[in-house]
C-alpha cells in the first residue's frame, strides 16, 4: 500500500486496539519470527516452551518490547517492507495515552453497564491485542485439526471460524505463509480477506501473486 492508506490504517489500528496497541512494525517483525523458528526455543510465543498460557503472554510481551525499543537487533528478514511511523508508534504506546484508553473504558462501562458481571470484562479490554494473540499462538498450537503436513504443531482450531475472523485457521496459515487466504476448505471463509479483496479492487492495496509449491495433506 502506499505510505498515505499505511498511516491510515496505522490510526485505525490505534482507534480500534486502544489501549492494547500492537505496533505494526514491532509486532510484523515478531509474526515473522514465530514463523521462522515455530515451536523451538527461539519462537517468541510457543507452548513448548512455556509452562502455561500467562508465561508464555509475558514472553511474547518481553520480547516485543524489547524489538518496539530497539533492545534487540534482528536480521534484516524479519525487517524489510516492516511499516513504520515512529512519531505515532510513540505516541500509541506512551503511558498516558494508554491510560486515557483505559479511561475511556471504564467511562463507558459506568455508563451503560447494566449488571456487575460486566465489569469482569473490562481487564479483558484493556488487553485485548495480546488477549487475541494468546488465545491463537496457545490453543492453536495444542487443540484442534491439521490439514497440512508442516514441522511445528499448528493447527486449526475452529472448522468454521466465526470468532477470530480466520485466524483460527493457523495451520492453514502456517502451511501457506504468503497467502493472503486462511481458508483453504470447502466450507473455511476468512471473512478478512474478502475485505483484503475489496481493497485491492479499489486501490488501496495491491495484492501481490506469489507462486506456491503444493504442501501434503496431513494423513
């Protein structure tokens, strides 16, 4: 896309992720390297190797900061074409502009929570971004089917994914990396990528045709 829609949807991605912003750059870096190392030590969110679902949160979250901070160096493969806007990545992730997002919440809870129960949610939306990472780089690692023979442990965690928008279909994704599409089944839609399509259409992204070896399906 060009450098005009990718600060657009930089602060789309600040709008809707709040105060559990992910920057694109640090966090497309981090995506890469759960690929490139998936399921070995130095996978930054593997089951594997951590004892359960919150270790391996704080994990992910050392790591992440640690690249969103330039504390660690990477090889200029998990960098090249990365989007960047540093002044808006400082401005995201800044303490104050994340409490005003949890401010925010908490505001509108007070006003239209009808039950206390509700109110358990509201941790959840602080964290929603890492929450949704979680719940695929955990279950979709441990339970669910496995359509494509690969080397980690990636599976498909739901037969119809109506919950994390395609994501679900992590062995699909694992088994074709480069593809734009997580469903690969008959009846797998990832509804992201009728958007994606949508926006190649009218121009504001360009989807690019890659060529790509058949994979084995899984026995």
């Amino acid at each position: 896309m060009s450098k005009g829609w990718e600060k657009f949807w930089y602060v789309l991605s600040l709008i809707f992720q709040g105060s559990s912003y992910l920057s694109p750059h640090a966090y497309g870096a981090l995506h890469r390297m759960h690929h490139a190392y998936a399921d070995t030590e130095k996978d930054p969110h593997s089951p594997k190797y951590s004892k359960n679902l919150f270790d391996m949160m704080w994990k992910t979250k050392v790591i992440y900061s640690d690249i969103f901070y330039g504390r660690k160096k990477l090889d200029k493969q998990f960098l090249t074409d990365l989007p960047y806007w540093e002044s808006m990545e400082k401005f995201a992730d800044h303490k104050v502009t994340r409490l005003l997002w949890a401010g925010l919440y908490i505001a509108f809870y007070a006003a239209f929570a009808t039950q206390w129960w509700m109110w358990l949610l509201l941790p959840i939306h602080f964290v929603m971004g890492p929450f949704h990472g979680a719940i695929i780089n955990w279950f979709a690692h441990k339970i669910g089917t496995v359509r494509y023979k690969v080397k980690d442990t990636s599976k498909n965690l739901l037969p119809f994914d109506f919950l994390m928008l395609g994501e679900s279909y992590h062995n699909n994704h694992h088994s074709h990396p480069n593809s734009a599409n997580f469903g690969k089944g008959k009846l797998e839609w990832d509804p992201v990528y009728t958007f994606i399509k949508l926006f190649d259409k009218v121009g504001m992204i360009t989807l690019k045709q890659r060529q790509v070896t058949p994979l084995k399906k899984a026995a």
